[in-house]
C-alpha cells in the first residue's frame, strides 16, 4: 500500500475516475448491443438509426480518452460492416 501523501491521493483519484468511466463505457456496450439486436432483426431503418447512435456514442468516448481510439475505430468498423451486409 502507498504511504506517500501524493500517491494516496492518487489511488483516490485512479478510483474515483474508474467510477466514473465504467458508466459511459457500459453505456457504449448497450448502445452497441441494441444496435446488433436492431441489425438481427432486420429492420433497416431502426438500424440505421442505432447504429449512427452507437457511433456517436463511441467518437465521444475515444475523443475523451475513455476508450482507446482504435478500440472505438474496430467497434464501429465492426458495426457497419454487419449493417452493410443487412442493406446489401
């Protein structure tokens, strides 16, 4: 365990932080989960809508430092690949 004053502070801000990231990365993974259920069932427009939700969703969550850019470029890649292949 830390003894040092600064790093003490540290941990509680590390924690506090993590706290606070996990609710907007939880809410990315619904968001991109509803967008995949809304893909699976075939419904274009309802896809396209959360499919564009889910995307905006994860652009703010990389541009914050959240999730990694790349996490969020693979997610989306991945995302719009299933609705290309549900519109062809």
């Amino acid at each position: 365990m830390a003894t040092h004053k600064s790093a003490l502070k540290r941990i509680r801000q590390n924690e506090k932080r993590r706290l606070h990231n996990r609710t907007y990365r939880n809410r990315a993974r619904t968001l991109v989960k509803k967008a995949r259920a809304a893909i699976e069932s075939g419904n274009l427009d309802e896809a396209r809508q959360a499919t564009r939700i889910a995307t905006r969703d994860l652009d703010k969550l990389a541009s914050r430092g959240i999730v990694h850019k790349r996490n969020a470029a693979r997610r989306k890649s991945r995302l719009m690949k299933q609705l290309a292949a549900l519109e062809a």
